[in-house]
C-alpha cells in the first residue's frame, strides 16, 4: 500500500484552504496530498462572510463587498460606517472551483471522490478506509463532523446557526446594494434567537437568510414562510427565487481538539475552528489553516497546535447564558452594537481585542446572568 504524506477528509472550506496552503509552503514542495470527498458536484452550497480590512486574500473570488451594514431589533437601529473595515461576501463555487483549478496542476496532489468510512492511527501512521478503498498516509486532516458524539455531552452547551437562504431577483429595484443588513431582529422571536441577513448584490438581487441561533432545527416550510412574510412587509412581492441554500452550523465549546491524536488532526468545524458565540467560520479557517501549516513546516507535534484563550471563556459563558435565555439574543445583540463602536466589535469578535476592550464589551451585556453563569461553572455545574 503506497504511502501518502497528507491526506484531506473533506473538501470543503478548511479542506481545500489546507491543501491551497500546503501547496504553497517551500517546506511541502514534494509533498503528496489526497483529498477523499464524497460528493462530486459541490456548487453553490455555501455564502461565506466576513469582515476585513484592505485587501484580502479571497478579493479577487467575492460575490459583493459593503463598507455599511445596517443592524435592527426593536429597540434599536442603526447604519454602521465600517470605516477600514468592508463586510464581504464569498460564495463557494467560485472558491472551490479556484482552489481545484491551482491544486490540479501540481501532479503530487489529487481529489478523489470517496466517502471516508473510518481510520485508526497506529502512531507511525494512518490508515484510512474509504467506500471504494484503503489508504495509508503520514498525517490525516479530516473535518468529518461527529454530530452523535457532540450531542451525547452535556457539559458544554450546544446550540446551531440553522438557516434558509433565498437568492431572488426583483424586475423593479429594491435594494441599497452599498449596505447590507447584518442583523434584522425585528422578525417575530419566537422565544429564540431570530434574525434576517439582507445582502444585495446589486438593486435587483439579494440573498435574503432566515437564521436562528437554536437548540432544534425547523421545518424548512417555517423558514421560508418568514422570508417570504418579511419580504411581504418590505412591499417585495414580485421576485423570482433563483437559488435556495439550507444549512446548519454547530455553536459549542466542547473541546473537540482532544479528539486530535500524534497523527490525525480535526479541522474545520470538527476542528472547533467555528466561533462558537457567533457561527462564523471562513475566516478562522483561513488563519487557522495558515497556522497549522506554519506549526507542521516546524515539526511541531499536532497534538500541541489546539489551545485554549480567554475568548474561549467569553464564548462559553455567552453560550450558557443563550443556552438557557435563547429569547434575549435580541437584548444582548443590540446592548453590544448600541454601547460598542464597530472596530471594538469587531476585533472582539475576531479575537484580535485587548483585555481593556474585551471589559468594555462585556459591559455592555446584563452582568447578573453572566455573573451567574461564571459561578455555575467554576463549581462544575451547568444548570
């Protein structure tokens, strides 16, 4: 069985961006990489966003940019000036069509269309079975997501970013394409966490995202029976649906790194790689990735790459509050952008803010549920 240094279960965004990154290092130059997915056909079924500034590297791949979104909730509405910073937008076609184009032209590196069924990492190195096949390499990434062994915990709390998305088309124009509506609480609670995305890319068309911040998945009729409500009171009546995306996207701190072994590392989402209090991914994934190869170019063990920080304490204790009072998302969403300047927010959110900042958000949030919070968990105890 011919031996392969690195292989990828999973070519999606962490996937692709490891092996883009990988190709890259002068320290992989000879490397063999094989990337096992299971599905051939991946197009549009994904929208990644992410704030930046100046130029970034996925510029060249974006769906649309904004320097103003706009955020709402009963109590409060504002345009934000992003300043430095642009909102943009990435949809996944154009990336991972970007991504196999440069990884097909290096012969060391192939895609195979196979579905991951297991591995076993001996210490010298991993095997890994496939529904048509058996593969031996030195180093397993896989962002295959355990849902079973997650769910069966109780110690850290899970709740989903579940969502339907509408890209429409409107024969009249209908949208500010220079601003894009980050959050719309104005949307019936529910007694959850409920909001609308609103993200023109142009004044007829937009992805119009119905998104929850939940324990439980809905019906897909409920969903889209509040984009079509919230469309209706925006007087928007006549639009063509031209693409539907669904999905759902873990919000946990449960530590899935100590999953990792000498030989097999979990990235992406099964990484822990998602921001757990928010649901964003994309953009950790690219510094992630990017770290990860920098600590393998130095013969780091994987086993020492996952470590815990004080923002990992902020979203764990965020979590339980939202966990057990998801119907104040509103409350706490709007507190944070009304008493926060953006660039404060958003260097919070990207981890990237210092303690004096961190203290000036938290502020911001009802003291008493998170004072609770903090002391349930310091004696070990959730509820």
């Amino acid at each position: 069985m011919q031996k392969i240094d690195f292989i990828i279960a999973g070519g999606g965004a962490s996937g692709l961006q490891l092996a883009h990154r990988i190709n890259k290092h002068k320290a992989f130059a000879k490397a063999s990489i094989l990337i096992l997915e299971s599905n051939k056909e991946k197009v549009n079924d994904r929208t990644w966003c992410y704030w930046e500034t100046g130029d970034g590297e996925w510029d060249s791949l974006l769906e649309a940019q904004w320097k103003k979104v706009q955020f709402k909730s009963p109590t409060y509405h504002k345009t934000i000036d992003l300043g430095s910073f642009s909102y943009k937008m990435l949809r996944s076609e154009p990336f991972y069509k970007s991504i196999r184009k440069e990884l097909d032209s290096n012969n060391n590196i192939e895609i195979r269309y196979e579905r991951c069924t297991d591995f076993f990492d001996d210490g010298t190195a991993v095997i890994v079975n496939t529904d048509k096949g058996k593969y031996r390499c030195s180093k397993l990434f896989t962002s295959i997501f355990d849902w079973k062994t997650l769910l069966s915990q109780e110690k850290y709390p899970v709740l989903q970013q579940h969502f339907v998305g509408w890209y429409i088309k409107t024969p009249q124009a209908q949208f500010d394409h220079n601003t894009a509506v980050f959050m719309d609480f104005t949307v019936a609670q529910k007694n959850n966490t409920r909001f609308m995305y609103v993200l023109p890319t142009s004044a007829h068309e937009a992805l119009i995202e119905y998104t929850l911040f939940s324990k439980d998945i809905l019906d897909k009729k409920e969903y889209e029976d509040a984009i079509r409500d919230y469309l209706h009171q925006k007087n928007i009546t006549d639009f063509e649906i031209i693409e539907v995306e669904q999905g759902s996207i873990p919000m946990s701190c449960y530590p899935f790194s100590k999953h990792n072994s000498k030989n097999v590392h979990y990235i992406g989402s099964a990484g822990g790689w998602t921001k757990a209090s928010t649901g964003f991914t994309f953009k950790n994934i690219s510094q992630k990735t990017a770290d990860l190869v920098e600590h393998l170019a130095a013969n780091k063990p994987l086993t020492s790459f996952a470590k815990k920080n004080r923002f990992w304490w902020y979203d764990l204790l965020f979590l339980d509050v939202l966990a057990k009072h998801n119907h104040l998302g509103s409350v706490l969403f709007s507190q944070m952008f009304r008493k926060n300047k953006p660039l404060r927010i958003f260097k919070f959110l990207d981890e990237k803010s210092s303690v004096f900042q961190d203290i000036q958000i938290m502020r911001s949030f009802p003291t008493i549920l998170f004072i609770k919070q903090f002391v349930k968990r310091l004696f070990g105890a959730r509820h």
